[in-house]
C-alpha cells in the first residue's frame, strides 16, 4: 500500500548485523548500511506490512505497526447491501 502511515520500530542495540530484515524485505523498504552494518527503512510508507522484516529477526530487533486507517481499498462492495 503506497502512502500510508504505517511505522516500524527498531532497535539498533539487539542488532547484531545479519541482514535477515534486509533479505526478507521483497518491497526494498529496507535498505542496508554497509558501514554501519544495520538495516535503514527508507520506504516505510511502501510497506506492505507483511511482517517478514519481524519475523525473521531473531533478536525481536523490529516491530512493524501496520496503519490500516491510511489505507485506500479500491473495491466497493455497497452492491451487496
């Protein structure tokens, strides 16, 4: 979902670098610091919030807060009523 207010907590002190988050991330919300050896979340209003990123840090370093009120679903189901 593009242009939403979704947020994603991390936590740099548990991080120890693996790049987990990163390879998870099949949007590219998450790009990587080489030099610092952490993860940067630069697109988090692109994410889809499937929390592959959260699940796949083994030290709970991420947490992904979806904002499912910015979201815009495009289909109408008044139709049905």
């Amino acid at each position: 979902m593009i242009n939403t207010k979704h947020v994603i907590n991390f936590n740099p002190e548990n991080c120890v670098g693996c790049k987990m988050c990163y390879k998870a991330c099949f949007i590219d919300v998450i790009s990587w610091d080489e030099e610092n050896k952490k993860p940067v979340f630069k697109y988090v209003s692109e994410c889809e919030h499937c929390n592959y990123c959260e699940v796949s840090c083994k030290r709970g370093c991420i947490e992904v807060i979806p904002d499912f009120a910015s979201q815009k679903f495009r289909q109408s189901f008044d139709i049905y009523r």
